[in-house]
C-alpha cells in the first residue's frame, strides 16, 4: 500500500496567492464594495463559496456573491500568464514519487486554471490524480477537497502538503496530518498553531524530507 501524497496546488506550486488576492479586490470592487487587500490575503486558500462572506459578510454574500465570484474568474483569468512555478515544485513531485507516494494534486481552482497549472508543472505523467471545483460542493477549511483527492487515489493513509491556514484546518478535521510550506505568505507560528505538524521554508526543504513525513490513517 502506498502513502498519498495530497499536494496542495495554488500557493504550494505554483505562485498564484498574491494574483488571487488582487483578482478578489478588483472583483470586489466592480459591484462597489471595498475590501482591503490585506484581509483578502488572509482568506486564501478557501474556495470562492468560502472567501466572500469570511472577507465581506454574509449580507455581501447573500446579495453579490455570485456575481463577485464571476468578476473574479474574468479578473484572474487575465493574471495567468502572469503565474509562474515555485521554485522546487517539479522536483518535489519527482522525488515524491521516487519515494514511493502516490501524488494526488489537490485543486479547488476552476478546470481551465488546473489545467494551465498541470501544464506548467508538466505534471500529467507523474500524478496520479488531480481535483478541480468540478469534484467538491465545499472547499477548504471544510475536509471534502482532501476526501476527493484520496478517492482519486484509492488509498486513505496520506499527509497533507499546503501553505495556508485552511490546508491545516481541513486536513485536521479528518485526523490528517498536514505540514505546511511557508511560499503562500503564511507565517509559522500561525501555520503551527492552526495544525500544521511542521513548517518548511521552502519546497527544497520539504523534498528533502520526504523519507520523515508523518503519514496516518483518514478518519
């Protein structure tokens, strides 16, 4: 039986975190309301279902949310030429599957954008499976995102890698252990104190400790 993998994309692979916090602001804007950048950072990593009310309230939610989740989609679709590979991302997917995990791409983005990411990561041929907003009904800090991600992978024994405090929550709440790469902008503490079981800097310096990640069962 193999380990999973469950690999967080935006922000753990490809750096889209700081595109995605600006892409919101301006989606905000377009239906009047202001949102300060800041706060918008600090909500990435929730799926769009998630983001709006958490930053703006319940009241924007229930009255614009479905149109500033559409004005985000046309403002971050003119970023993604923009988006580029965190350093150490291809030979952290390498050298995990060298090391015998079966690496499962956990996305929440929109198909288009998972599919321009695959590409950039020229990752087809060494994942086993990847996630979309087509596989989930909720999306982080609720657990369903992982959930897919391992029934893409037919295994429930796995870690979790992210870079946000919503990675942490979610894999928590299944009793997976997450660690936490430090490339969404996220600080350690934080990371630590929202679960994460240890924090790199890097991917580098995740890669090379592959061979010690914690690794448990999915309740």
């Amino acid at each position: 039986m193999a380990s999973v993998l469950v690999l967080d994309v935006d922000g753990t692979l490809v750096d889209t975190n700081y595109h995605h916090a600006l892409a919101w602001f301006r989606a905000f804007r377009r239906s009047d309301v202001t949102v300060p950048v800041w706060r918008i950072h600090r909500a990435i990593g929730m799926g769009g279902d998630q983001l709006v009310p958490a930053v703006a309230g319940r009241r924007v939610e229930e009255e614009l949310g479905d149109a500033v989740r559409a004005a985000w989609k046309k403002e971050v679709d003119g970023l993604l030429e923009e988006v580029c590979v965190i350093d150490g991302a291809r030979r952290l997917l390498e050298d995990a599957v060298r090391a015998g995990y079966t690496v499962v791409l956990a996305s929440s983005g929109k198909p288009d954008h998972v599919d321009r990411y695959l590409d950039l990561l020229d990752a087809r041929e060494l994942a086993h499976g990847w996630t979309t907003s087509a596989d989930v009904s909720a999306t982080k800090p609720e657990p369903n995102l992982i959930q897919a991600a391992l029934a893409k992978a037919g295994e429930d024994e796995a870690v979790v890698v992210g870079d946000s405090v919503w990675d942490c929550q979610a894999a928590k709440r299944i009793g997976l252990p997450c660690v936490a790469v430090r490339t969404g902008g996220f600080g350690e503490q934080e990371l630590i104190d929202n679960g994460a079981a240890r924090v790199y800097d890097d991917l580098d310096q995740l890669r090379a400790d592959l061979s010690r990640l914690p690794v448990t069962r999915a309740e």
